[in-house]
C-alpha cells in the first residue's frame, strides 16, 4: 500500500508551539523534510514505531496525545520513512468516537453535519488509521476522538490496519462514550446505515445453507427500514419491524439463523432466551424475569433517543412460554400474564423502537393470535426443509475443513448426495457428515489394542461412507421405508394383467400429483377381498414413486390409542406431508382406523369426519399430496360417505387360476407336472392367502423344508399341499 524510502532516525521533541498540540501533525525543520520529500506528492511521515501516518510541517514535534500512541518521549529516537500515498486512497467513510480531552461533568451538544465539515477542512489530505487518536478544538472545547472504523474502496490492507486519506468526500459518522456528556444532535446523513458489521453477506461464510431467500425476506421486512437514516423512515411515516418469527420443522435452522443475525448486527450483544428459563415458581418473578430483558433498551433510549443501538432478542422455544392464553389449566394464570407483559413491551403505551424481538418455534399453531399481528411478531418466515440446491450447500459447509486437510476422498460426489438426500434438514445433514466420519475413523480404529497410534495421513472419508451414513441417519420426514418393505414381505411377483393394469393407472395417478398444478392433491381407493395385495401394491407404489415422503397410516401403530389422539397422529402425518414438495399418505385398512364393527354397525365418527376433511384439504402452495386408501369394507365406506372422498377407485382381485399359475411357475415350489393342478385348486384365492399355504405346504415337507423349497433343491408335493389347502379352506368358514 505504501512506497518507503530507506528509514533515517529523528529526536522526538514537544510540537513547537502550545496551539499546534490540536492538530494531527507532526514537525520538523524544512531542511530534513528535503530527505522526504517527493516532487508532485503530499508529504507524510510513516512513524515506525507504531502505524499511524503524520504530515510534516516544519519541525519534527509530536504532541502529547501522539507521543503516548507512538510510545516515545521527548529526546528519544525514532525512526521514520518515506510513505507514498498508493491509488484510489481516499477514505469512503470513517467512524469516529468523541470525548472531551479533560473528562468531568461537563454537558455539551455537537452539530454533526458542522463538526464533521470542520474535520474535513482541517484534516484534509491526511491520513487516518483505525485506532488513531486525534486532538480537535472545536467551538471552545478541546476533543480527542478516535478512529474506530475506516473504510477504502481499494479493501486490501497492509500490516493488519486500515487506512486512508481524508477527502470531501469521506462520509463521516460520530459516536460517544455512554458517560462522555456529549450529545451528537442532527446526525441525519446515514445514521443507522452502518447497523451491520459487514457490508455484505455470504451466507455460507456464515454457515448459513439453503436459506438464502428466507434471509432476503427477513432483510427486506425487518432490517431495510433501520438501513436509512431515521429523518427517512419519519417522512415515509413508519415504524421500524419490532419482531419477527421464525418458525419451521425441527433442525432446519431457526436458531442458527437467528443467532447468526444477531452476530451480523453491530451494538449491542444479542440476548439469547431459552423459553422455559424464564419460567419462575414464584408470584410475579416470570415478568420480572420478562422485564428485565428489555432494561437495556429502555434505558439505551431514554439516554439516546433515535441514535440508541439495535438490541436484539432471541427467544428460543417461545411456543413454551407464549402458549394461546387461556389454553394452559395450570390455575397460576403465569403463561397469560407473560403474553400480557410480552405484549406491552413490544407494541405497549411506552413501546420501545430500539429492540427486535426474534421468537422460534416449530408449533407456531399453540401461539396466541395476538402476538401474531403485525406490531409484534409481524414478519412470520417459515424456515423449511432445504431443497436439493440447499442440501449441496450444507453438505459442503460441513465438509470444507475435512476437504481442505485431504481427509475427503476423491470419489465424493456432493452433488450426488445432495440428490440422494430428499426431505434431510440441515441437522440431518450434519448428523449425515458425522456419521461418515465415524464409519472412516473407526476404519483406522484397533479394538484389540486402543492404544495403537493412529495414522492420521490414511484416514480418508469415502463416498461408500456417506452413503452408509445415508442409511443410518434416517430423515423425520422422509419416507418410511422399513414400513413400507414389511407391507410386501413376499416380494412382486407378474402375475396377471389386471392386476398390473391396477398399479399403472396408480403409478400414473403419482405422475400426475409430480406434475401437476391444477391437482395438488389426488387420492386413490383400492377395495378387494381381505388379502388381494391391496397395501401391497399401495407400498410399491409408495416406493417406485421415488417421493421424498411417504408414510402409511395403520390401525396397529393406534394400538390402545384414544380417539381423539388417534385423529392427531392421523393429522400430524398430514401437516408433515405438507412440509414436503411431494408426498404420498396410505391409510391402510380404513375399516380398522375407523374402528368399525359389523355387529352394530358400530365406528369412531370423530376419525371419521377428521379423514373426510383431511381427504378433501388442498395443500399448502407448492406441495403435493397423493393419497392411498385400503379397504375391504367398501359398502361401509359408501354408507358413511367416505368412498365419495376419493377421487377414483379401484378393484383389487382375487386371483385366477391363470394368474395363479404364473405366480407358481415364478416361485418354482411345484413340479412342471403338478403346476396346473394346483392353479386351479387356487382358483379365486387372494394372493396374500395363496402365500400362506404354500408356506404351510412347504413347511411340512419330509426331508426338507421351506428353505430347501424355496431355495429349488425340492418341490411340494401335490397330495401335501391340498391337505394343507382343505385346513386353511375349513379354518376361514
């Protein structure tokens, strides 16, 4: 930044006069300046004893504000050099803390806009550096201010300061010292522009990923008004946003994201609240607990009006503490009262205009309304699931450090797990990344003699670790993937066209949901005799769809279950669906969910109506929702109204014999002889049943067993397997 001639060495002495001490110069005698000089350039003394830049005037004279900074007294030796002010040096901006050079008592307003033309005129063509202090008389008093921030177009900077050359141009800002006694008055020009510490934002220098435009709109609302000067919010006649929401499935980054925007912010520290903290089993401590969070603040604005610093306010879980009054029976009252007190500071008679209250929660339903309106916590921003551009780039941020040290492998495909990593929030994600790391540690690992040194240069994380970790961090939204296997234990096997025209014309209802704008939800009943491979066929659907979200909905997971909590699983599943782009629900047995009973008939009209309302709720914009319906009871759901909720249905068969020839020829459990006979002895068997006999069949083989058919070494004999198809004929009448 800076050209420097060969350094000579000076005497320190006092400036040569008293009224010079207020100035940022140093002096010396015109024939030493001739050693400094340069043709066409300003003259100034690069002091090698600290790193701030003086002009020369005459004699080499420092005043006692500059000695002390310099570390030098009167008579000692320092040694200076030539500095050549480099291209594009003029300061953009420079922020400058004032106080009175004698501290006392002493009350005082400064105009701004006039101290900070008198700065230019006097200090113009100088050089200021962060950290200097320099001496200023202004109006009759005596001040020292210091530099606390400088900024240049030109970023890049030497020997860890920043510095440049006062201009006319240079924007100018001025705090004080809370017990200064100076009040700055009149700062209009950009007073709250510098309410951030960075100019801009990488998001993922932050750690930030995949929520880049929840950010732009939590800027855009909450923080674009507090950019501009206050004289310009007053004329448009607005208040600044006092609260924000931020509110989402769990682990996506609500508190991340809020504690990263109050890392951003320059002032005050952000307070971070954890909802049930400020409980108290005591009478009225909870909203003095309250209270107390929002002192500074008055306090800041008491002193400092419109120039009081941002103070910010995160609550976390604030579902625990600002629960729908009224909703809470503990007989205290204490939840009311803290909403109550919530209230009154934020959007109250003595409202504060220096705080933003940041509240996180993923139950944003159990919130009281009032909290919810625009005054309070107006700006409401769903944090959601990241999309596959997201997921990349919370992947990469978690694996930067192992790439950077060669401990990533160079089969890792980011990318690729990004893609295979549907409906993962971010602390999935991470959960993902350490999960690998773990499988390639203990790759390194002895567990015959811990104390083996490790060989740190072989370890290396593989793309196969990652994708083992894919499959042990399991997504809370995600498919049920264990869930739906079970459902088709004995595999798919081709066994008729009716059958298989049932799962296209549903594969193509799943087409239709993944493209579609019109139909954002579709929903599907399959009927059929008990054990025709209806939640079969429902479950490979679920799989072959390939969505981010599926789950089944079934009577044995409400075991001993209310009713009324058996609707809010039931709910719950949907609201989750929702929070996906794609999904498909499949209620199984819908007669055993409504708890139905022939003799009667009897059933639960509570889940009842809940499906009804369910099966007819559009989804949210931008998600997509198919629905699966199993039933063998279609006459009830006719009787009840049901079967008109769904968008079409199909008839699931029993099978024929030409279809249960096939199957059999597939499963090879029967010689070529004996295959025809026992189609036909199948002839209108469900599927699921068919199954269960030839188990039986197989089972009771002398010489052998299941295992030994299945596997092809023997076959069933035909007698054996009609006795066994007589006992399960005589069991089912």
């Amino acid at each position: 930044m800076s050209g420097r001639s060969s350094g000579s060495t000076m005497i320190v002495g006092s400036t040569p006069n008293p009224s010079l001490v207020a100035s940022n110069l140093a002096y010396c005698n015109p024939s030493d300046l001739q050693s400094f000089a340069v043709p066409g350039t300003p003259h100034h003394l690069a002091l090698v004893a600290d790193a701030f830049v003086l002009s020369l005037n005459g004699k080499i004279g420092l005043n006692a504000i500059q000695r002390r900074h310099a570390r030098v007294s009167n008579g000692d030796s320092i040694s200076v050099s030539r500095f050549i002010p480099p291209d594009d040096f003029n300061l953009t901006m420079l922020t400058l803390e004032l106080e009175f050079v004698k501290k006392g008592n002493k009350e005082e307003h400064v105009d701004a806009v006039r101290l900070a033309q008198h700065i230019q005129d006097r200090f113009s063509n100088q050089v200021m550096t962060t950290g200097q202090k320099v001496m200023l008389e202004y109006q009759g008093n005596n001040y020292v201010y210091t530099v606390n921030e400088a900024a240049i177009r030109e970023q890049e900077q030497s020997d860890n300061y920043v510095r440049g050359m006062l201009s006319a141009e240079t924007y100018i800002l001025f705090t004080t010292p809370g017990s200064s006694g100076i009040k700055i008055v009149n700062q209009r020009e950009g007073a709250s522009s510098n309410i951030f510490k960075h100019k801009e934002f990488n998001l993922q220098s932050l750690g930030i990923g995949g929520l880049s435009d929840e950010f732009g709109d939590i800027f855009r609302r909450a923080f674009a008004s507090r950019v501009f000067p206050p004289h310009v919010t007053s004329k448009l006649g607005i208040k600044h946003v006092k609260g924000m929401l931020l509110y989402g499935p769990p682990g996506t980054g609500k508190t991340l994201m809020a504690r990263q925007i109050g890392k951003m912010l320059n002032g005050k520290d952000p307070k971070i609240v954890n909802g049930p903290e400020v409980l108290s089993k005591f009478v009225g401590e909870t909203e003095k607990n309250v209270r107390e969070l929002f002192a500074d603040a008055e306090e800041d604005q008491r002193s400092r009006g419109d120039e009081s610093d941002l103070h910010v306010i995160i609550f976390d879980e604030i579902d625990a503490i600002c629960k729908s009054r009224g909703s809470t029976k503990d007989g205290t009252g204490v939840h009311d009262s803290i909403v109550n007190q919530l209230l009154t500071k934020i959007d109250g008679v003595e409202a504060l205009n220096n705080v933003l209250l940041i509240g996180m929660t993923n139950r944003k339903d159990l919130l009281d309304e009032a909290l919810l309106r625009p005054g309070r916590l107006e700006v409401q921003v769903e944090i959601s699931l990241p999309d596959e551009n997201g997921r990349l780039q919370i992947i990469q941020i978690h694996t930067n450090k192992m790439k950077e040290s060669s401990f990533l492998a160079p089969d890792v495909n980011l990318q690729e797990l990004a893609a295979r990593s549907k409906n993962y929030s971010g602390a999935e994600l991470e959960g993902v990344v350490k999960s690998a790391v773990s499988f390639a540690l203990n790759r390194q690992l002895n567990l015959e003699d811990l104390s083996k040194p490790v060989d740190e240069e072989n370890i290396k994380v593989t793309m196969d670790d990652f994708l083992n970790a894919l499959h042990e961090i399991i997504p809370a939204f995600g498919a049920s993937m264990d869930d739906l296997e079970r459902c088709r234990l004995n595999g798919i096997v081709e066994f008729g066209g009716r059958h298989a025209h049932i799962y296209k014309r549903t594969m193509l209802l799943a087409e239709q949901v993944k493209v579609s704008r019109g139909s954002p939800l579709i929903t599907c009943l399959l009927e059929g005799p008990s054990g025709s491979g209806k939640t079969a066929m429902a479950s490979t659907v679920g799989i072959s769809s390939d969505f981010p979200y599926v789950k089944i909905v079934s009577a044995e997971s409400m075991i001993g279950l209310s009713e009324s909590t058996k609707c809010a699983q039931i709910v719950k599943v949907f609201e989750d669906a929702y929070k996906s782009p794609l999904s498909i629900v499949i209620l199984d047995d819908i007669e055993r969910l409504l708890e139905y009973v022939a003799i009667g008939p009897r059933f639960s009209n509570l889940i009842s109506q809940t499906l009804l309302v369910l099966l007819k709720r559009l989804p949210p914009k931008g998600k997509n929702v198919l629905v699966i319906g199993t039933t063998s009871e279609l006459e009830f759901l006719d009787s009840v109204g049901i079967q008109d909720a769904f968008s079409v249905t199909y008839n699931v068969p029993t099978l024929k014999t030409e279809e249960a020839k096939k199957v059999l020829e597939q499963l090879k459990v029967f010689s070529e002889k004996d295959i025809d006979t026992a189609a036909e002895a199948l002839n209108d068997m469900p599927i699921k049943k068919m199954y269960m006999v030839l188990e039986m069949a197989a089972q009771g083989e002398e010489g052998g067993g299941a295992e030994d058919v299945y596997s092809g070494k023997q076959t069933i004999s035909i007698s054996h397997f009609h006795e066994c198809l007589q006992d399960a004929i005589k069991y089912q009448r």
